[in-house]
C-alpha cells in the first residue's frame, strides 16, 4: 500500500519559520558558512540549494519528523528568508531524490563540527541538579538508533540478533555523557550496532576534565578504561558487580573502604599497577523491583570531602541520561523508524542533527528554568517541543549576518 505523505498542520506556518529561525539562532548563520568552508563544501554558486539551507534542512526535518521532506525544505526556505534574502533562495519544487543528493554534497563533516563545537556542558552556577561540591555531574552511558532496512545500511551497521536470526532494521549504537541537570547530550560517539559500548566510551570520555563527577553504570567499568578516565582529572563513580575481588583493606568512619583494583590476576599476585580506589556498599529497602545491593567505585578517596551517603544519594541522578534518550526516541523523533536515511553517511549526518536539535530544546528550557529559580531537569521536554513547534513567541530581529 502506498503511503500517504505527512503534511504540516493548517495554520501552523508562522509558528513553523519562527522554529527555523530559532535553529538559526542555535547554530548561527555565520557559523554554519565558517564550518562548510572548514570541510570544503560550501556553496559555489547560488542557483539550487544553497548548502547552508541544507544544514539547517537536517536539522527541521529531525524536529518535524513525520513531515515530507518536501514540506520541511519550504518550511525551511521561508524561514530562511529573512537571513538570505528572495535572491539566494529558489521556490522551485525540489524532489525528495534530489533533496537526499544535495545533502550527500555538504556530507557529514559539517553536522558533525557543529555538534562538537555548539554542544557542551552549560548548566548555570547554582542550578539544582548540575552541580556536586563544585564539580559538574556527568552520567555516560549507550543506547540504539534504527534507521531504514536498506542495504548499504545494513551493511555498514548491521542488525541486532534475535531468536529468529535478526530484528527487522539495521541499528546504530552510540555513546554519549549527559549533563545530568539540563539532560544535554555531549561528546557523543556513534559505531555500527556490533561496536562494543566501553570502545565508543574512551573517546566520549577523553573530554572529560577535573571540573566533572563522571558516573556510569555496570557495564562501563574495565581496569584499562578506569585508568583512562581517571587521567583526565574527573571524579568517577562507578557502578561495580559484585564479582569483582574488593578486599577491604582499609575500613573509613562513614563506613565506605578502600581497596585496590589491578588489570589481571598475576598483577593482584604480584602486587603490581594496582590502582588505590574507594567502595561504597549499601542495600535499598522497600523500593519495588529496585536491586537490593549496590556497590559504588570511586576515585574520590577522602570520605570528609564526599561522604559514602552522599554519594550513594547522588548516583541515581545517572538515570537522567536515560530520560534524555527517551526524549530522543518518544518525544523528539516520535517515529517507529527513529532516522529516515536510506545511506550511512546520511544517517550519520541525521544522527548529528538530532544531537543538535535535542541540545537546543534543551538550551532554551535551561534558559526558561534560570529565569524562574528552577531546576532545568525539572521543566517537561515534551511540552518545550511543543512550545518550539507551535507556541514560540518571535525571535526577534535576527541580524543579517547570522
């Protein structure tokens, strides 16, 4: 049966270019053409689609996801309008093949910059959740993707396994760190589905820094990467199984220990590139279908400076990177099929814009959550799409420069 394509809501327009506008402002004008030009892929000539429209393209068809890609390049061309001007901007019809070969032209490098370089850690000074003792806390931790069952796509990310041989869409993996008090989603490194989540996390947690308490749960946990993340300067608190061999060998007043991890057997023999790490062990009670014994690793050795009980309280804050890739998955993408490329380089692309779009929803309720003395993590994501998508008061004159 032959689909019927989305269309955009009557009486939405004004709304519509307003959001554009606001993703304007996120990722400004003047930077996207600093970038193309950086990767070599700006425009030469001004007939067709300029290829800063197409970045800005990427980026309104992650919000509006189930809208033609037809419907969202008008809606992207008049919100546009005020920047480039009537001469810069054609209102030809542009077909969905030839939409997806422009956007093959301006490739994933650009997205890609932007993501890193707009994307941080950006919770203000006092904001109730973002902040530990001066140090800005940090959950990292994976989650999946699917895309269209195409070829390409499934050769370049596979599929997951089922019993009965495998699921229905190729899967991309990746790994992220959330800045647990605005839920924003940095450094993140995406692979092919079989790509091993604590492989992916050496280079997300290469950006960490003495400025961040790091936390993860228990499949992130490897000497090698232990050792790598605590290079970096960052406090770590670490979930553990409780297979792992933690003598106690020294016991603390708030009854945390410390002990020492070693990367093999014969180095534990031997007594050798141990490396000296502190264990809090608690049970919860009374929480239905809660695992009942928790056992916390940590670099922050000094139980006067960072309490067991404090630290125990504080770790649950590492779910909120799961609500972060929900707002990804349910509120933001909404879609059965969460990414539409039908070619690896632009799902990459698309995965970036996502990235992006999500770290602006998120900027504006940081930014709406300081002004009320409230907590970011506190405000409802669904509801700012919402607000973004139809309610978005006028951005204001957006200079012509970007």
């Amino acid at each position: 049966m032959a689909r019927t394509k989305a269309q955009l809501p009557a009486g939405a327009r004004l709304a519509d270019y307003l959001t554009v506008g606001y993703l304007a402002l996120r990722c400004p004008l003047g930077k996207v053409r600093e970038i193309l030009s950086q990767q070599g892929v700006e425009s030469q000539r001004r007939r067709g689609l300029p290829h800063e429209v197409l970045v800005y393209f990427v980026l309104a068809m992650v919000l509006y996801a189930n809208v033609a890609y037809e419907d969202v390049l008008q809606l992207v061309l008049e919100g546009l309008r005020p920047l480039l001007g009537d001469a810069k901007l054609t209102q030809n019809t542009v077909s969905k093949g030839a939409i997806s070969q422009a956007r093959a032209r301006v490739g994933v490098g650009p997205l890609q910059s932007l993501y890193q370089e707009q994307v941080r850690p950006h919770g203000p000074a006092g904001m109730a959740g973002v902040w530990y003792q001066g140090l800005r806390l940090m959950a990292i931790d994976g989650s999946t993707l699917d895309m269209p069952d195409e070829a390409a796509n499934a050769e370049y990310f596979g599929y997951p396994a089922s019993a009965r041989g495998s699921t229905a869409f190729p899967r991309l993996r990746f790994v992220a760190m959330a800045e647990c008090g605005t839920h924003t989603l940095c450094y993140a490194q995406p692979g092919p589905y079989h790509s091993s989540e604590r492989e992916l996390a050496r280079s997300v947690l290469a950006h960490a820094d003495a400025t961040m308490l790091i936390t993860a749960d228990r499949g992130f946990y490897s000497y090698d990467l232990w050792q790598e993340a605590q290079a970096t300067g960052a406090k770590l608190l670490f979930r553990l199984s409780r297979s792992l061999r933690l003598p106690r060998e020294e016991e603390l007043p708030d009854g945390s220990y410390l002990s020492t991890v070693y990367s093999n057997a014969e180095d534990r023999k031997h007594r050798r590139n141990g490396i000296q790490v502190r264990v809090i062990e608690y049970r919860l009670q009374g929480i239905p279908e809660a695992d009942t014994h928790y056992r916390l690793l940590t670099n922050w050795l000094d139980p006067c400076a960072a309490p067991a009980a404090e630290l125990a309280a504080l770790y649950p804050q590492r779910w909120t990177i799961e609500s972060s890739f929900d707002e990804l998955k349910t509120h933001l993408a909404d879609r059965r099929v969460l990414l539409r490329s039908k070619r690896p380089e632009l799902v990459m692309q698309e995965f970036y814009a996502l990235l992006l779009v999500h770290a602006a929803i998120r900027q504006l309720m940081t930014e709406a959550a300081a002004q009320t003395d409230r907590a970011a993590q506190d405000l409802s994501f669904l509801h700012a799409v919402r607000v973004l998508h139809r309610r978005l008061p006028a951005v204001g004159a957006i200079p012509p420069s970007g």
